[in-house]
C-alpha cells in the first residue's frame, strides 16, 4: 500500500525473471534503467548467464551491473532498511539472495553560508541536511587516515542515520567510548534531529545551559576535531553537535580565529561584558531605583525621579512588561518571514517604546535598559547559550526587586554555583578557570597568537597534548624562538 514504491519486472537475457524494487524520488531512475535494467534486459540469448544461485550473484555483482555500492543481502529485513534508506534492491528467480544498489537520487539544498554563524573574513562554507554530505566536507578539511567515522542508526521508525566522528590519535578513547554509549542507549520511534538527540545524551538536561555546543560551520566542527573533542552528525539537520563543551566556548565566535589576536581578544571580552550586561542590566536598575538611589549622582537621580514621575507602576513591574513585549517583538520578527520580521521588530520598537513613553505606562530611561539589553544579548554568539541568560534573566529581577542589590547578588551566586556543578561528558563546565589551568588561559582569556597555542585543552585528556612540537614566532629570516 505505498504509491512510491516501485516494482519493476524484467527478464535478463530474455529468459530469467528479475525485479528490482526501489522508492521513487530515493533513487536516480535514469541510472538504474542506463547501468542495471537495459544492460541486463539487452544480453544476447546466448551470453555466458551462469545457472547456480552463487555464481549469478558473484557474475551480477562483479561484471553485469554498474553502481556506486554494491552488497549481497541475506534476508529480507536487510531488503525493507536498504529500500527505505534509498537503495535500489535486485532479486532473481530462484536466487536466495538480493544485490542492494547504492544509486541515490535524492536532491539536498546546495552549501551556503551559515546563517546564524556569520563571519567576515573567514569562510562561507556550511553544513547541510545530508548526512553523507556532511561527513565529506569534514573529510576534505582533514585529509587523515585517523579520522574515524562511525555509523549509528537510531529511531525503530524513522532509522535515522548518526555519524560519531573523531581523530583516533587525539581524542581520548574514554570519551568516545561514553559519546557513543550515550546515543546506543537511546530507544525511540523516530529521533527528528540534533536537538532532541542533544536532550537525550547532555550530562543534566534539565538545567538551562546547553552542555553541548551545536554548529553550522565547518570550520568549527573540524578546529573541535583537531582539540580531541567528538564530533556527532545527524542525518535531515545542518547542526552537528560537538561534546564536550565549556561554557566558555559559548561565548567564542568564529570570527575571533579569522581575525589577528588584538582584535579577537577584544572581541572575546566584549562578548564576556555583554554578557553580563545582557543577565544584569535589568535587575542592577531595579535594585537602583527602588532600594539604593545614593549609587546614583544627584543630576542623574533627579533626571531619573523626573521621568518616573506619573509612572503608575513600580520599576519591577514596569521592567517585566517591557521586557516581556520585547521578548514578544523578538520572537515575532523571527518567526515571521524575513522582510516583514525586521519591519515589525524594529518599527515595533520605536513606535510602541515611543507611545509608552508619552503615554506616561513606562518610563525613557527603562525603555533606553531593556533596548542596550536587547542589543547586548545580540552579541553573544551562540543562540541557544543566549536563551538561557534571557530567561534568567526574570528571576533576577524579581531577587533585585524584592531584596535590591542583596537579592541579586544571592541570584549571580546561585548561578555560579549551578555552574560549577554542570559537567559535559565529565569535563568541568568552567574549565579551565575552574579546576583552574593557566596554561589552558590562553584561548579563553584572550585570543593567544598561534604560535603560543602548542598544546591542546588538557580538560578534555587528549591522547597527543601537542598540536605542534615546533611552531615558532614569525622573525625576519625565518628566525624565531
């Protein structure tokens, strides 16, 4: 009862019956009728076809047709998973076996720049849904022999197909071993994606911080292959999922490898800033307003009780249905499509941020907090990571708006704690500044020059620390120390 499937009859050299059984749309029909079909159909009535069932499957296989894989299946539960994953399968009259024929024809969109992970300098370069595909721009960027890649299928229904990549002579085999116990363990119907495949293998997926960092780019994924980390790829999303993670890696762009390391460092700090201004500026000018106004200069005070006054409610009130309408205007010009997305959420902001302001319901200077939080929150490179902070974000109002500057000093603190109890795959949250590794401090705190960086991360045990013996500081002459 499937109207795809098809199946189609012939008779080789005129006088054995054959089928061959295939999803349309999976399989690429014009090669199946130009390499296996009109070649066996065509043979003359007095061509060497043997008799016995083992010599026409080794004579099929070796000599008469022509694809990108072929393989002897044995049964007919091997068939059914060879059809539906898009092969085409070969039967014979009076043969026990079947050849499966690797002829896919399915269409994938063409690589294109990641939209979410945007660079200037550095390549435009991106995964896609396919996962074969995928696997083969991670080959091309490292040409080793020790880039393993291992095939799992997950889903009794959907079989979807999960690639664990990783370079034998780096990453650490206790680490890949546990990666792909974790996805071997997994019993569902169907597993749509990375994101539910990264719920069901995260350390605590209960909290709100992602412990393992997803990414479109190749580049990235193949700079994780080469620090010993393990690289997992699912078949239907572009996002390939990398473990373990750091809550500093997070906060880490692209951008910063593509750049020379002044300026990478200093945008690793301008992510690190606004981070925080991104989780605190709300609550800090809460606690302000209602509990410590002696913080504020007596011009600045007095400019800010001038435009509360009328105000008809409290700063903790009015900072949550700012911040909420700005949540709402942000989701909306994401779902919407693209050019009507940006037309609400900017023209939304003005002109309701504008008419809340005259209309006496809010206050400038809170309209002026929630825009630089709005905008500092665009800055931190990871979406995911950056969820968190804005949900957080609530009950630290709520600490700042009923114990001030206390409450929301209680709240940071409980944040820190929590993070330091995270773990992904058993590396610390907060490596390397907790366990604390100077020498790991130098792709964290700042952005070292490559030459400095000739060890990798030592949290994550790599089997080779060394990513190279003799770099050297560039020097006139190719001198160098």
């Amino acid at each position: 009862d499937c109207s795809d499937v098809v199946f189609r009859g012939f008779l080789i050299g005129g006088r054995r019956l054959a089928m061959v059984v295939y999803v349309d749309g999976m399989v690429e029909d014009s090669r199946l009728e130009r390499f296996v079909i009109s070649p066996l159909t065509k043979l003359s009535s007095k061509a060497q076809i043997p008799t016995d069932p083992a010599g026409l499957i080794s004579w099929l296989e070796s000599t008469a047709v022509t694809a990108d894989q072929i393989a002897p299946v044995p049964n007919i539960g091997q068939v059914v998973s060879d059809v539906m994953s898009g092969s085409a399968v070969l039967f014979v009259d009076g043969v026990s076996q079947a050849l499966s024929l690797g002829m896919p024809g399915l269409e994938y969109r063409a690589i294109d720049e990641p939209s979410t992970e945007v660079v200037i300098r550095g390549p435009r370069e991106g995964f896609t849904e396919s996962v074969r595909l995928n696997a083969t721009l991670l080959r091309r960027r490292l040409r080793s022999p020790h880039l393993k890649m291992e095939e799992i299928e997950l889903g009794r229904k959907s079989r979807t197909t999960v690639i664990v990549a990783y370079l034998k002579d780096v990453a650490d085999p206790g680490l890949v071993a546990e990666v792909k116990g974790r996805i071997q363990r997994i019993d569902l119907d169907a597993v749509t994606g990375s994101s539910s495949l990264e719920e069901l293998i995260e350390d605590q997926p209960s909290s709100l911080f992602p412990q393992i960092r997803d990414t479109e780019r190749t580049d990235t994924a193949v700079a994780c292959l080469a620090e010993g980390r393990v690289v997992i790829i699912v078949d239907g999303t572009p996002f390939v999922l990398v473990a373990p993670a750091t809550f500093w890696s997070f906060l880490q762009a692209a951008e910063d490898y593509y750049q020379r390391f002044w300026m990478a460092t200093a945008l690793r700090w301008l992510h690190y800033v606004f981070y925080f201004v991104s989780l605190t500026m709300p609550s800090l000018y809460i606690a302000t307003v209602t509990f410590h106004q002696e913080l504020l200069p007596t011009p600045l005070l007095m400019t800010v009780a001038a435009s509360r006054e009328g105000v008809p409610f409290p700063a903790l009130v009015e900072a949550f249905l700012m911040e909420i309408f700005f949540e709402a205007l942000r989701e909306a010009g994401a779902r919407l499509p693209r050019p009507t997305g940006q037309a609400v959420s900017i023209v939304g902001a003005l002109v309701v941020g504008q008419a809340a302001v005259q209309a006496g319901i809010v206050s400038a200077p809170k309209v002026m907090i929630v825009a630089a939080t709005g905008i500092a929150s665009f800055t931190i490179p990871t979406y995911s990571f950056g969820f968190a902070s804005r949900l957080l974000r609530f009950p630290l109002m709520v600490l700042a708006g009923s114990l001030g500057l206390f409450g929301l000093v209680v709240g940071l603190l409980a944040i820190l704690v929590h993070l330091c109890s995270l773990r992904s795959f058993g590396v610390p949250y907060l490596a390397p500044l907790a366990p604390f590794r100077w020498d790991e401090l130098k792709d964290v705190l700042v952005r070292a020059p490559f030459w400095v960086q000739k060890t990798r991360p030592s949290s994550i045990r790599p089997i080779n620390p060394y990513r190279g013996r003799h770099l050297q500081k560039p020097a006139p002459g190719g001198g160098g120390t």
